[in-house]
C-alpha cells in the first residue's frame, strides 16, 4: 500500500485494534503493524473491566486519580464496551454480559473467576453453588483437570468422552466436523446426567462455537456452558479472530509480523515507521500514530538491570521508584509494583515530555493500569483504544 496513512498503529493487541476499528468507523485510512500475535489469545476470552468489587462500571470512580480509566471517562468506557459487543456480534460471537454487574465464572482449577463480559458459550457459567453440574472432560486432554473441579465444587460429576485427539486444539477442530459433533451429541445423550447444567472445557469449536453450544443445548434440553482453558486458550484465539476479521472487512491494512526497527521524525511530528521482514524494509507513513504495544509480555516495555525502556519511540517510562522498590520475582503477583510502569499521557492520550504532536498511546503500556491488581486487562484496552482513536481521528 503506498501513500499516506491517517493514522498508522503499532500494536495488534486488543488496544490496538479497537483504535483500529474505531477510526475506520469515521473513515480514516488506517494501518495496524504488529509484531506478533496479542496476549488476548493466552486469556480466557472474557473481558475484564474492573473485578474489584460487584459493579464494574460502577466502581471506576473510586479507583486512584491516576488510573487511565479516568482519562476515558465512565461514559466512553460505556460506549466502547458497547462497541466492543457490537463488533463482536456481527462476527457471530455474541457476548453476555452486564457492565454494571460482575459475574464469577468456573475456571478449570475448580476456582472462580471474577469478569464482566463473556463469550455466549459461557453465558450459563455464572457460580450457583446449589445447582448440580455435569462436566464433561476428552480422554488424556491437556490443560483440564476435573478433578479439581469435583473436588472444589462438591455438587458436581463428570463424564469423559474420547475425542481421538488430546490438546485443545485439535479437539476444538473435530468440532467443526459435522460427523464428529453429532457423535458427540449422541454419547451425550446416553449418559444418565442428572437435572442440571452442562459445563464442557472450552473446546467446542473455533469460530462455530456458539452454534455448536446451541446445538448441544437444544439436543440436550439443558444449559450448556465452557469452562475457560489454561493459555493458550480457545475463547482467547476466537475473540483474536473475530477482531482481525472486522478490521479486515473495514479495510484496515495488516502489516502483521514485522517489527519496527526505524521512526523518522520531523521536529515534533512522527512522519513514518519502517518495518523489517523479508527482502526490501516496508516504509509506512502517516499523519498521526497510535503506540498500542502492550506491556512486558508482548514486549512493548524492555526491562533491564537499571531501566525499563519503550521499545519503539524511547518515549520516557515512568518508574515506581528504584529496581529494589520494584523487583519481584513472581511478575504475576497481585499488587506487583511493576504493574504501575508504563507511559503517562496527558488528557488526550499524548505522552508527556516527549515532544511529539502526533502520537497517542493507550492499552496495557500505559502508567499506572494495573491490570492485574484491579482486574481490568481487555476492558482498560478496549476502553482507552477507542479514546486514543477519538482523540486522533478528530478532522483536522
Ligand atoms: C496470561 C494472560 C491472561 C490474561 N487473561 C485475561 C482475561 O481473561 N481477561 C482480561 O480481561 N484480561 C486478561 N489479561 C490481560 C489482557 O490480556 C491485557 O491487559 C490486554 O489484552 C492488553 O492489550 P494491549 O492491546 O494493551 O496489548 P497486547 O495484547 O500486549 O498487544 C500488544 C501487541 O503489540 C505488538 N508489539 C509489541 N512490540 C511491537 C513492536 N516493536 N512492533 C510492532 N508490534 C509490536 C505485540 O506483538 C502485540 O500483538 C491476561 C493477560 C495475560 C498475560
């Protein structure tokens, strides 16, 4: 593609590609460069927007005045959210869920997980601790454990079905096949289940799974839900999918697999990237750029014995203090102070002292998220993609 972008993003995280589908709503010209796949396809495929407390949407007033949600504003996290299912829907993958109501949802360790918004597969796996359920597990499968299911949740059995395959991918694939899911549908019918709900791992399908959900459900005459797996993730990969899709159907060009190894500015304006890959190096350039790189697991942030840097514009990183005061050997620590680095921006979404007009920054590199703490990881990416996109698709 030759020509000038209005906005080029970098990243293809959830962040990313909502600013994406955002600006290709108000008719920009829009290309995303990413390195590599998002950490969207390690989750569970639910969305997290604020699990501390029972009213997600509700409870982002009382987060810290720093908190990127604040620069969003509860009305534009709303919208977005609302995008978000809408998107989601005309990829046929509809989400349950309501923002101002957590739901705690059956993992695959017996435990429960806090989240707001989910895949239609798993609208039926809110917790009832009374209501018997069946799980239903596949012979030697991967990343599912039952019995800690059974063991953790006393009102419940189990069932296991021989798929022929064991990971989950595999198995997720037999369920495109026709013969192979009335198979299914028929052993299921055999068995003697109790009265009650069906919980399957989330297996049933890649982009058919609502139907092939639905299909059980009717057959069966029961609710049927998934049961998240471990990463990486089936539900993680469909909602990944379902996303590149709608940006491809509203033109947005993919430069997917390539990594940014120049910026070329000129005195405060980011004219253009240039990308590595096979042969010649890609120049994309644009009017305004959106950094949507992620946080340390997708590499967006680089730490190193002294410094933590930003791995594409060097913009400036804000630290909590000195190495010891952030050093924790456990990253996935709830509270880890290192979840509060990142990049500061300013009201509308430009980092600060970095002498740059026409750059947002907005999802899980940005200062102060703390994903994990507050539970909040695709719903602050969603929230603050399409703030990031409004800010810079304004007609200039
Ligand atoms: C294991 C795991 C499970 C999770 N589960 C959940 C969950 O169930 N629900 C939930 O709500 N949240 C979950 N989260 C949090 C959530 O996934 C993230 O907070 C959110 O999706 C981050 O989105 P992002 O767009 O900011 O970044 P990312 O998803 O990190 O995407 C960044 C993208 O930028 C690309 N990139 C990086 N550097 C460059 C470069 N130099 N050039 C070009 N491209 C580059 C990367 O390849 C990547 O595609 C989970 C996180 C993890 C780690």
């Amino acid at each position: 593609m030759s020509g000038t972008y209005d906005v080029v993003i970098t990243g293809g995280g959830m962040s990313g590609m909502m600013a994406a589908i955002a600006l290709a709503d108000m008719g920009r010209r829009v290309a995303v460069v990413s390195k590599g796949d998002p950490v969207c396809c390690l989750s569970t495929g639910c969305i997290d927007v604020l699990a501390a407390g029972n009213n997600p949407l509700g409870g982002i007033g009382s987060l810290p005045d720093n908190h990127p949600y604040h620069l969003a504003g509860e009305d534009l996290v709303r919208i977005s959210l609302e995008m978000f299912k809408a998107v989601m829907s005309e990829e046929g993958m509809a989400y349950a869920g309501d923002m101002h109501a957590n739901r705690r949802i059956l993992t695959p360790l017996g435990r429960h997980k806090i989240t707001c918004l989910v895949p239609g597969t798993m609208k039926f796996a809110n917790f009832h601790p009374d209501e018997y359920i069946h799980v239903i597990s596949f012979n030697k499968m991967k990343d599912f454990y039952p019995n800690y299911i059974t063991s953790n949740y006393k009102n419940a059995g189990c069932s296991i079905f021989d798929a022929g395959v064991s990971t989950t991918m595999s198995i997720a694939q037999r369920f495109e096949n026709r013969r192979f899911l009335e198979g299914f549908i028929s052993w299921l019918k055999g068995l003697d289940i109790p009265e009650g709900r069906i919980a399957i791992p989330a297996v049933i399908g890649m982009h058919s799974a609502a139907d092939v959900c639905n299909e059980i459900s009717v057959e069966l005459g029961r609710k049927v839900f998934e049961i998240p797996t471990l990463p990486p993730s089936i539900p993680g990969l469909r909602l990944f999918g379902g996303l590149k899709n709608a940006l491809l159907k509203r033109g947005v060009d993919l430069y997917w697999g390539k990594e940014i190894y120049s910026v070329e500015k000129s005195g405060n304006q980011i004219e253009a990237v240039t990308l590595a890959g096979d042969g010649r190096p890609t120049r994309v350039q644009g009017n305004a750029f959106i950094l949507a790189t992620g946080s340390f697991v997708s590499g967006g942030l680089h730490a190193s014995m002294d410094t933590v840097r930003e791995t594409v514009f060097n913009l400036p990183v804000y630290l909590p203090g000195r190495r010891e005061s952030w050093f924790n050997n456990d990253f996935f620590a709830p509270g880890h102070a290192i979840e509060n680095a990142g990049i500061c921006v300013d009201k509308s979404f430009r980092p600060v002292d970095a002498r740059v007009e026409n750059l947002f920054v907005c999802g899980s590199i940005l200062a102060f998220s703390e994903v994990m703490k507050y539970g909040c990881g695709h719903g602050m990416a969603i929230a603050t993609g399409v703030a990031a996109a409004n800010a810079c698709g304004e007609p200039v």
